[in-house]
C-alpha cells in the first residue's frame, strides 16, 4: 500500500492505494465520525464489494443505501433517498456517509454529506479508475439538473480516500481505458517523467498489475491533488485539467450523452490539441508520435467521429462552458509535461485542423 497526503490550506487527507484494502478496516476506523455508518453504492456495485465491507464493519452500526446505476441517476431525486435513509435510521450529526462506487456514486454521496444536517463526515472508496484518479481527488461533489451538469453542488472533502485497486477486476475494459485517458492527462500536463513511464508501462496497467495501478493512480492524484492546492479558486492553472476536454465536450455534444465516454472523447480530443500545438511550433513530429502512441497503447481512440463536420464541430466548442467571449481558450501544450492557457488561436487554425482531421 502506498499513501499520498492531500494538503489543502485549513484541513488535511490521506489517500490509501493498493490491493485488497476494500475491507482493511483498519484504515477506515480512524476517520469514522462515531458508530453510524451509510454505506452507499448502486446495483452494478453491491452485489461485487458491499458485503465485503459491511463484513469488515461488523462492529458499527451499518445501513446501506444502494441507487441504480448510470449518469441519468445523478440527481436531486436520488440524493434524497439518501437523505431519507439517513433520517429514517435515525442517523445524527456524527453520522459517515461512505461513497462506494464510481464518479456518480461518489459526487451524489458527497453532496448528501455536505448538506446532511450542515455537513456530516464522509469517505471515498472510488471503484472504478476515473474515480479513483479524477472524481474523488479535489472536494467537488454535486448533481446533474436538466438544464446542465454538475450545476448543483458544493465544495466537501473526504475524510479519507481509500483506492483497492483489486476493484479493477471487474470493470469494464472500456471504462478502464476511459480513466487511462485522464491517466495520461496528468503525464502530459505536468510531468513528462510520468509520462516516460506510461510509455514504458501501458501494458503492465491494462493487465491489472497492482503494484502498476497503485503508483499509475498515486502519481494521478498527485498531481490533480497539486493542481487542486495551487488553485483553489480556478483562476489558473487548474484549467490545465481541461487539456482535450473543449474538444471532447464536442464530440460528446454532437454523438449524445453516453456513445462515446468521457474518456475515449477526451483522449481524441488530447490527439487533437497535441496536433495544434504541433501547428504553432511548440511540439515537434517526434513529441506528437509519442503521444499519438501512448494514447494507442491505452486502447483510446484518436480519430474524430464521422459525420460531425468542421462547421458543426467549432459550435460545438464555441457552446462550452469554458469558452469565455468569441475567442476560444484552449489548453495546449508548450512542451510535453508543460500545458499552457491560449486564446490566441483563432478559429481559422482550428478549423483548418478539424476539416484534415481523419474520421470513423
Ligand atoms: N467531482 C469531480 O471532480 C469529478 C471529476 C470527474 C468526473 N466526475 C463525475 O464522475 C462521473 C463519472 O464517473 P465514472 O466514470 O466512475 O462513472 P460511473 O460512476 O457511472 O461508473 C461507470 C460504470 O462502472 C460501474 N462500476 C463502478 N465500479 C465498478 C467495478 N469495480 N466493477 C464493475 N463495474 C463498476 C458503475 O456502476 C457504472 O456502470 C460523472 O458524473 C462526472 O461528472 C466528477
Ligand atoms: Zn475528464
């Protein structure tokens, strides 16, 4: 096991990393508030690792609250029933929620957590990869509202975050390769040592090689954890995590919600953004061939999907969230390792890009 300290300016967190730690509930009992425990999950995850975990807190007193599955989920509804199993327990202010799960399962917990009589303790053990390296890293948690996502939330760290990479096992291999999209992200955004090492270890990661996983995720969250420190407020560098994700949200605009995933739209979009670095000069051909590589070893795609034009494909960047006035500010790259914040590309050079970008 290896464990990374998150140190945020007024409180500090340790997250847990290796195999088998699902029911190790040694490194649960000294973050827990007192003796009432919500343990919540979905229906893909409970009948693999709930009974485990009940099992090793035989000695609390333990209530569970298990959601369907899928993104469609995440929203107010569904954090009520998890404060109505709160209240129906009987569950007081020195209640702990436990997240197990994926992303949706995590934010929805943390946000009940945060609101639950004015917050209530609350703990992380993410089971899949994006929520290990991404979701349960940096205290946001919210819901879905029909208007846009992650609208409603609130800002609530974990007490503790407890990653069995051992969860692995049982996740799809295509919701695998999705969270070694954000894997690489942190390589490519800061740390071209890390990078190095995807490189040489990608296929290590795929076969589930724990000691691989445990350093691959602690590694991730180092850096998503120094990003998160460095800028609480996001006025800057925190941006950085959005390398390939303005073209991503474009290709999961224009396909629907749920064909791509996240993942495999943000690794074409990571392709794409390294080629316009490539364009301005600041990648050369052997830095591009390097990433169009790795992000091959990961099983990511790097085309564009067909039938999305140039056209249809710059509005669709235009319309998200991070695109502020008429000028579209992108995360790219100055070196590998080394992101920038530019909105002095302008639409032309992006266009000319998208129209030669290959289709499938
Ligand atoms: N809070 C943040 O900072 C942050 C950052 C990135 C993403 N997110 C959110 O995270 C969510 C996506 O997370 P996700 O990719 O984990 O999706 P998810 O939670 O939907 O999990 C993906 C699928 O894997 C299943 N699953 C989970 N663990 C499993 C396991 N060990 N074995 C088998 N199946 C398993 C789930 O039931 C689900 O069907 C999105 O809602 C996104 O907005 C939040
Ligand atoms: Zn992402």
């Amino acid at each position: 096991m290896q464990t990374l300290a998150v140190e945020l300016p007024d409180r500090h967190y340790p997250i847990h990393v290796g195999p088998g730690l699902l029911d190790d509930v040694s490194l649960l009992t000294p973050h827990l508030a007192g003796r009432q425990v919500m343990i919540v999950t979905n229906e893909t995850v409970a009948p693999l690792y709930l009974d485990r975990l009940k099992t090793a807190l035989a000695d609390y007193d333990v209530k569970e609250v298990v959601l369907p599955d899928g993104e469609a989920t995440k929203n107010l509804e569904h954090v009520e029933r998890i404060w109505d199993a709160l209240l129906a327990a009987g569950f007081n202010r020195r209640a702990t929620l436990i997240a197990l799960g994926g992303g949706v399962t995590g934010d929805m917990t943390g946000f009940a957590a945060a609101c639950y009589q004015r917050g209530i303790a609350f703990i992380q053990m993410p089971t899949t990869l994006l929520a290990q390296v991404d979701s349960s890293v940096g205290g946001k948690t919210g819901v879905n509202h029909p208007r846009g996502k992650n609208m409603i939330g609130a800002f609530h760290q974990p007490r503790v975050v407890i990653v069995d990479t051992d969860t692995l096992k049982t996740l799809p291999a295509r919701e695998l390769t999705a969270g070694l999209a954000e894997v690489i992200k942190y390589g490519l955004i800061r740390d071209v040592d890390f990078m190095a090492w995807l490189e040489d270890n990608m296929a290590g990661l795929r076969g589930l090689d724990a000691p691989l996983l445990t350093e691959a995720i602690l590694r991730s969250c180092a850096v998503k954890a120094g990003i998160v420190v460095e800028d609480e407020t996001e006025q800057g560098v925190r941006a950085y995590l959005n390398l390939g994700h303005t073209f991503g949200h474009a290709i999961e605009t224009a396909m629907g919600y749920g064909k791509w995933l996240h993942g495999e739209a943000v690794g074409a979009g990571m392709m794409m953004a390294t080629a316009l670095s490539h364009r301005l000069g600041w990648l050369d051909d052997t830095a591009v061939e390097r990433v169009a590589a790795l992000l091959e070893a990961a099983g990511l795609p790097r085309h564009a999907p067909a039938d999305v034009s140039a056209e249809r494909f710059l509005e669709l960047m235009h319309l998200d969230k991070k695109v502020m006035d008429a000028r579209l500010r992108l995360v790219l790259l100055k070196a590998l390792g080394d992101a920038c914040i530019t909105d002095e590309v302008d639409d032309a050079q992006v266009h000319e890009l998208l129209a030669q970008w290959e289709r499938q």
